[in-house]
C-alpha cells in the first residue's frame, strides 16, 4: 500500500523552538509504511470518540477544549494570577533576607558586606535556571518542573532559618534561588501557550508586575520580622510557609499547558480506547538529544549575545537596570535607616511608592496594548516588534528623573515625603524597560525566543547579583546624593538604545541574521576578539566583588576558602557541558573524518548538509589545511614570538601595573 499522510487534531500551533513542534496523530505498522488515521480506525471499528476525532479536518484541533488557546477566559486569568502570586513569592525570598544582613553579621561576627552575599548568592541562582528547567520544561512538560522548582525552594528556606554557621547560610541560599528560577523561566512559556499576541501583553505586565513586587515586598516584610520578637530566622520560615501553601494550591489550578505534552497524553488515552497501539502523536517519535540541550541552552544563548547587537545591548540595558533593583535593597536602608535614623520596619516602607510606580507601569502597558499595539495589528495584520519599544522609550525618561530626584532630596535636613514619592518614578521607569525590553527581544528573535532569553536571564542575574556587592561601599563614600546622580548619568547613557532601534531596529534586523557556525568568516573575527575580551573584562570584575566582599570577613577562614570553592565550582560546571560540545569540523576534516564534519556544519548552519554552503566550508577548510604546512619554522616562530610580546605588553600596561602597585 502507498504510503498516506494525513495530520489529525493532534497538530500543535507553530514549529518554533519554544518547542511547539508539528506534530500528527499516525498509524505505523511494522513494514514501515505509514497509513491513513481515518482507514486505521475504520477498520477497527473505532469508538464514537474517534470517529469524531477522525471528522475533523486539521485546522479543527485548535477546537479542543484541552488545549491551552481554548480555556475559558476566567481561567485563564485564574492560572495567570495564580502564577503571579508563585512569582511574587519567590522574589519575595530573593530580598527579604535583605533586611537580616545587619542581624546576622552580628550573630556571625563578620561585616554586612558579607551578610550582603545571601542576597547575591539567591539572585546568582537564577542564572542557572533557563539552563535546568527550559530542557526540562520541553521533555516534560511545563507544570512538573515548575512545582518541582517550587517545592525544593521551599525547602531550602529550612536550613537558612536553622543555620549555626555561614557556609550552610551561603550554599542554601544559593540553592534556593537556583530552584526558585522555575517560574521565572516557565511561567512565561506557560502565557504564551494560553494568550494571544495582544492578550499576552496584558498577561506578561501581571508577571513583570509580580516579579518586581515581590523583592520591594520582602524588605518591608523583612524589616518589620526582624525588629520583632520573632528574630531574622522567621524571615525565612515565612517564606517557606508561604511557598508550601502557594505551591499546594497552585498544583490544583494550574494544568498542562504544553503542547506536545498534551499531544502525547492524548495519544496515549486513544491508545487505550481503541486498544490500537499504533496511534502515537508525531511528538512522541522526536528524541531531545543531551546535543540538543547543549546547543540550545549552552551554545546558541551566549553565541547569540556575542554576535547579535540588538540583543546585545538590549541585555545590557536590561541587565543594569535588574542591577539597579537590587542595589535598591542596598541603598535604601542607608538613605532611610541610617541617615534619617528609622528603624528597619519603617525604613523598609518607601519601598511601597515602588510598588505604586509598578502598578502605574502595569496600567500604562495595558493600556498601550489595548489601543496603539491592537489598532497597528488590526490595520496591519501584524505589528513590528519596534512598536514594544515606545513604553520602553517613556520608561528611559522616568528612571533617570527618579534617580536625580532620589539623590538630590535624600539630606536629612530636607522632607523625607519628596524622597519616597521618587520611588514612583523608579518603580514606574524599571518596570516599563524590563518588561517591554523582554517583549522587544522575543518579537525580533521569534524563532530562537528561549534562546535569546536565557542569554538575557544569565547576563542580568549575574548583574543582580553582583551591584549589591559593591553598592555599600559606593553610597558609603560617594554618599547618597553622589551614587544616584552616577546611576543617573549611566542610565541616561543608555537610553539611547531603544530610540535608535525604534528609528533604524527594521534596518538592523534585515542584516543581522543569527549566526550558528562554530566557523568564523574572516570579517567577523574582530568582532569575536572584542567580545571575548568584553567577557573576560566582566569575569575578572565578577572575581573583584568577590574578593572585596569577603575582605571585610576578619579572622574567619571563610575569608578566603569561599572565593576559592567558587571558582572550583564554576570550572566543575563549564566542564561538566565540555562532552556535550560538538567536536571541531576542522580537527575532524585534519583526521580524515569528513563525513561527520559536514554533518556537525549542517547542524550547526541549521542548513541541509547537501547545502551548497557546507560545500564551501569544507572547502575553505580543506584548503586552510593544505596552506597550513606550507610556512617554515621561522614564520611559525615569528608569530609565536608577536603573541607572546603582545601578551607580555598587555599584562604590564598602564592600567594593570596601576591596580597592581598602587595602593
């Protein structure tokens, strides 16, 4: 018999990486031909529940009342609000530790700076979760890696609130942030599986809000605890409490929302009614290699982040602006407690104008999505990913205004009401430029979304975590009014950004593709050189906070075995992922190997491996090989000796001798 193909209604939305992969309800039979659904299931004499699943046309899927598109309107924004409140819990425990810097220095007898790296270590932790829980959430489905993440968070919070000494403090806290990153890298796959474009942005200012609210609400809640009878442990007993019962209600509420899970659990409740066992959802025959996860979550984010400039610098705006967030919790303690002389409870109350300025953030968003954004869709059929950038453009002008206006009324002498009401323009500025720069990054990167977004979730958690660690000692000796109008001035530096890519964002998209050869052209190795020494420039500022942080540890061990347990840890994971890279085409081509070096380009260009490009390639590579043994030994030893000069000349420039021997 010929074989037949005919997609049923188990065919999800799009082929994109998010994972929505095509997929078709099918009959195979051990000859291997393929036949048709319908005649499979009319020749077993099927129930009434296939025959209607075997009327529908294709299109018809998206009728089914299990998928995601098709909840009732109430609930869908039951489960959004729902997911809301995880968000803001977990955030909620990424600060509220916050408040018990001061408490636990003394408990512990080190400095606050270091009591500083609970926070830091938690937000640390989000950097790792789009690595663990984006794989996860695409073989399992979303709803078991998020509430697994959920409830280890919750967890976690235990030992802190029991620790007797620093190190069960650090790596619990560390731990805890890490699994409470499930959330923050699921529940936007979750919206996006329930709402469409215009609803979506409604959606995802509610998360953005939630994400933002629960850190500014944890040093109120915090402070409060901890000048109570009930100590800075309950900061993380509550937490804990609280993540157990939202975590308890939510695996109520929220389902499945992703699709080729659905397809599969479809499938296999049709298998088992027809007791036809060859049914099988086109999902179930894809097998995600430990390649696949590395290429998609390892290689691809920060391969993007170095060659895209629009992600690029829209992380980088991003990521300072996260920064900033979390240097608040740094920053305003000194403004309020320690100038003004309030107590941690009510110090920690100006925070509530930030959530105010969130709020009003929210309303604008929404409001631009019902009006400017859903008319340009109406008259256009689509609108251009530019159009998310003008709140961003709005949010440029009131951050920096908050900033000048905090640090200029922030002397003692003058009324503390004008001070708290700048946290409205904070609040407001921040949450208009991280959520509509995420926006803008998903609707010009549609197809490698998650890839982008790890990129972005790595590169800002890395910025929260380290601004606090640094932030004391600059509002310490800049003062209050001196660090905001430096945070100002950078911010202002960076507002730029989002004009120039709503003016000439079209232009630049039409000629930055995605780059996914490990083989470089000669025009883009510059641009690899300079990247690199950007990231190198960062690891050793990174390595700096560090060392600063724990030089105020005095007479403790832990002053210098942590810094160096880190790194052991950082070179463990980076080694762990080595095996899972694809071996070098040219190393390959060298051994004789050609075949498995067109496949690696073919895989790594996204390209078929009959593709006329991977012909050019091997081709170039062959050459380099051929011309490679052709130079004398002089020529070798020539470059060699350039290099090493350039090394040596760089290790003694003016700026490395000066960190050296200056005092």
């Amino acid at each position: 018999m010929a074989n037949k193909e005919t997609q049923t209604s188990l065919s999800p939305h799009s082929t994109r990486e998010s994972g929505h992969d095509s997929a078709s309800l099918r009959t195979m039979f051990d000859d291997g031909d393929t036949y048709d659904v319908s005649d499979a299931l009319e020749s077993s004499r099927e129930s009434a529940e296939i025959k209607a699943e075997r009327s529908r046309s294709p299109n018809e899927k998206e009728s089914l009342i299990e998928m995601p598109r098709n909840f009732p309107t109430w609930r869908k924004w039951v489960i959004t609000i729902m997911l809301g409140m995880m968000t803001i819990c977990i955030t909620f425990g990424s600060s509220v530790f916050s408040t018990a810097t001061k408490e636990t220095a003394k408990k512990f007898s080190v400095s606050s700076e270091v009591m500083v790296l609970g926070v830091s270590l938690f937000v640390l932790g989000f950097a790792f979760g789009p690595i663990i829980f984006g794989p996860l959430s695409e073989l399992y489905g979303r709803k078991r890696p998020l509430f697994l993440g959920m409830f280890l968070f919750a967890i976690f919070q235990i030992p802190v609130a029991v620790a007797q000494n620093l190190q069960t403090i650090f790596i619990c806290r560390f731990l805890g942030g890490l699994f409470a990153s499930a959330p923050l890298a699921i529940v936007s796959g979750i919206l996006a599986d329930m709402f469409k474009p215009v609803e979506r942005g409604i959606a995802m200012a509610i998360f953005a809000a939630a994400t933002f609210i629960g850190p500014v609400a944890g040093p109120i809640v915090g402070g409060f605890i901890t000048t109570s009878y009930l100590g800075w442990r309950w900061t993380e007993y509550i937490t804990a409490i609280w993540a157990f019962a939202i975590a308890s209600i939510g695996i109520l509420v929220i389902p499945e929302t992703f699709e080729g899970t659905l397809l599969k659990q479809r499938a296999k409740r049709l298998r088992a009614k027809t007791k036809n066992w060859a049914l099988h959802a086109k999902a179930e025959e894809k097998v995600v290699s430990p390649r696949d996860i590395a290429v998609r979550y390892l290689l691809r984010p920060f391969q993007m982040l170095l060659q895209e400039p629009i992600l690029l610098l829209m992380t980088l705006y991003v990521g300072f602006i996260y920064g900033f967030l979390y240097m608040c919790f740094v920053a305003y303690p000194i403004s309020f407690q320690e100038e003004r002389d309030w107590n941690a409870g009510v110090g920690a109350l100006p925070f509530i104008a930030v959530i105010c300025g969130v709020f009003c953030a929210c309303l604008i968003i929404v409001a631009f999505s019902l009006t400017r954004y859903r008319t340009f869709i109406l008259r256009n059929g689509r609108a251009r990913p530019e159009e998310r950038l003008i709140p961003m453009i709005i949010g440029g002008i009131l951050l920096p205004a908050g900033m000048f206006w905090f640090g200029w009324t922030s002397n003692p002498h003058i009324t503390w009401v004008s001070q708290v009401i700048s946290g409205g323009f904070l609040g407001s500025g921040v949450l208009l430029i991280f959520l509509q720069g995420l926006n803008y990054i998903v609707d010009v990167y549609p197809t490698y979304a998650n890839s982008a977004i790890a990129a972005n979730s790595f590169f800002r958690s890395l910025l929260g975590a380290g601004f606090p660690m640094f932030a004391s000692a600059m509002f310490h000796n800049l003062g209050v009014n001196w660090a905001m109008t430096l945070l100002g001035c950078l911010t202002v530096a960076l507002f730029p950004v989002p004009i120039v890519f709503f003016i000439y964002g079209p232009k630049i998209r039409s000629w930055m593709p995605v780059w996914q050869s490990e083989i470089l052209k000669p025009n883009k190795r510059g641009a690899h050189v300079v990247t690199d020494c950007i990231f190198i420039c960062a690891g050793i500022t990174f390595s700096l906070w560090v060392d600063f942080g724990f030089y105020f540890v005095k007479a403790n061990s832990v002053s210098w075995r942590f810094p160096l347990n880190f790194q052991i840890l950082m070179s463990l994971m980076v080694m762990s992922f080595v095996m899972l890279f694809p071996e070098s085409p040219r190393w390959l081509v060298k051994r004789g190997r050609t075949d498995e070096a067109w496949e690696i380009l073919a895989a790594l260009d996204d390209v078929d491996s009959q593709s006329e490009q991977i012909t050019l390639d091997i081709r170039d590579i062959e050459t380099s090989l051929a011309l490679s043994g052709t130079g004398s030994w002089k020529d070798d030893f020539q470059t060699v000796a350039w290099g090493i000069n350039c090394n040596v000349v760089t290790r003694h420039d003016g700026p490395r001798e000066s960190e050296d021997h200056l005092p």
